[in-house]
C-alpha cells in the first residue's frame, strides 16, 4: 500500500511532541481524530510506530526508523509541489540562497542577460539550513559552504577562500602580519555549530559561546569571550570597531559550492548554475576583496 504523506504528516507532528493532546492542537484537529489516522497508519506499515501507557507516548525501533526517514520524504513532497506551482505560472522567478560573504551580484546580472523577465530573489541562508531548503525547494540553488550533508544534492565546487582568525581588539595577536592555529592553542573559543568555521572541523574542547550566524561570532569576539574563525570574505563584508582580522595561513582553506537538488530538472536553474560557473573569478574576488590589508579591518 502506498505511503499517505497525510498520515506520515500526522505520524511526525505525534512523534516530535510525544503528545497526541499537543499534536492535534498544532494539526488543528480533533485527538480522537489523530489517533485514527496514526492506528491507520500502523496498520498500513503492519507494525507498530508508538507505545502508548501511563508514562505517557513512546516510540517504538520501527517508529524511531520512521521518523528518520520522514523528514527527507514530506521535504521531496512540499518541494515536488512549489516546483510544480512555479512552471504552471512560467517559471517566471527564481530563488537563490547564499551564505555569508559570497557575492551573488555577478551571477544575477550574467543570468539576467538570458532571462530579462525572470525575478531573482537571494536569500541569507545559515549553515543549519542550507540543506534543508535546496531539499524542501524554499531555494532553487545555493552558494554553500562545505561540509553539507550532499545526500539529494548535486554539489560543485567554486572557489576556496583562506581563513582568519578573529580577535577582541585588544588580543595580543591583533595586528600581526598573520598567525598560526598553534599560536592560539587554549584560546576559549566562540564558535557556531557549523563546522566550516571551526579549524579542527569540531567543537573546540574550550568552547564557551555557542552561536549562530557571522554578526553574533563578532559581538561575542568583541566582548572578549573569546576568538573564532571565519572565511577571509568577512573582512570585507563585516567589519567590527573591536574586532581585528588576522590571516592564519594554516588553516585548511573554506570551500564554496553550488548547490541544488539532484532532483531538479530545469532549464532556468541550469542557466544559472552556467553563469554561476561563468563569473567564479569575479565572485573570488569580491571575496578576496584587493583592499585587504593582512592585520588590519576592512573598510
């Protein structure tokens, strides 16, 4: 029997809040409802997905591997029908999401030669959801930063930019010429989840601020919580009064890629990925901006 995406819906709302009270509130239906549709469900697959006593909703090893699962699958879904939506009105926009300190400009203005009556919209993506949203189609392509998880994707590589440490003002090593990673050992470190900042491609072991995105690794670096590490692109497109940028040479390189779903078929995306592709070099050195001055902050 075929899956019912609707049940899988139901399924995955019950097992995120281990609470069939709570999961029919957030569906907006009724409890006895929603506890059909699940038994259904089980029934459908032949096992079954929760265990239901006292203590309360549990999931059971086939309900665990289900929601694994899931999540992937209801995202093919939502993107399968904005993909849909879009070339029954034309095709007439597209969706482009980057990451921090990649300049989209050049690709936008080479694609628009091609496809005048095209929108294009950009959109800041983060490390956590770069994925995620090339897979659920809220973006067409994305300027990535590696590692991402490449499962469902097709990935290119584009450029490598080298990294910077960054410092409070006031650090020792602010104002050098450049530094090695060993230079910092036992430095705290303000760091993001997401492993392209970090130079080990880990948690550091003195970790003290756990943060997310460029402009809060700054605020923290600037209350001298401790140091991070970022792409050179930074020191041109976030600047800081109490923050210095300093080359480490050491450290391997960042890589930026395009990025879509390997299930994406057309012919307006691969115009893009071409002229994506087409100005690399410029793209390179909108990161690697020539006024960089190694030890100083960018203008």
């Amino acid at each position: 029997m075929d899956l019912d995406l609707r049940k899988l819906r139901y399924f995955v709302a019950v097992a995120d809040k281990l609470h069939f009270g709570r999961a029919a509130d957030e569906l907006h239906i009724a409890q006895p409802a929603l506890s059909r549709q699940i038994r259904a469900l089980e029934h459908d697959l032949g096992t079954a997905l929760l265990t239901r006593d006292s203590h309360g909703v549990m999931l059971t090893d086939a309900g665990r591997q289900l929601l694994t699962d899931a999540g992937p699958l209801l995202a093919s879904a939502h993107a399968v029908r904005r993909r849909v939506t879009v070339a029954a009105h034309g095709g007439g926009r597209l969706t482009v999401g980057f990451r921090a300190g990649v300049a989209v400009t050049p690709a936008v203005r080479q694609f628009a030669t091609r496809h005048p009556n095209v929108i294009v919209d950009v959109q800041r993506i983060e490390w956590d959801d770069q994925a995620t949203m090339l897979l659920d189609g809220s973006i067409d392509v994305g300027y990535v930063r590696l590692p991402i998880d490449e499962t469902g994707l097709r990935v290119t590589p584009l450029y490598t930019e080298p990294r910077v440490a960054v410092l409070p003002a006031g650090h020792r090593f602010a104002g050098k010429e450049q530094i090695t990673e060993a230079d910092l050992a036992g430095e705290p470190l303000v760091w993001q989840m997401d492993a392209s900042t970090q130079p080990t491609r880990r948690p550091h072991p003195n970790a003290g601020y756990l943060v997310r995105g460029v402009d809060e690794t700054l605020e923290h670096v600037a209350a001298g919580r401790g140091i991070s590490f970022l792409a050179r692109s930074a020191t041109v497109f976030y600047s800081h009064p109490q923050v210095s940028y300093v080359p480490i040479p050491d450290l391997a390189p960042d890589q930026v890629c395009l990025a879509v779903a390997a299930s994406r078929t057309s012919p307006m995306v691969d115009d893009f990925l071409a002229a994506a592709q087409a100005t690399t070099e410029i793209t390179a050195e909108c990161a690697n901006y020539e006024m960089w001055q190694p030890g100083e902050n960018a203008v």
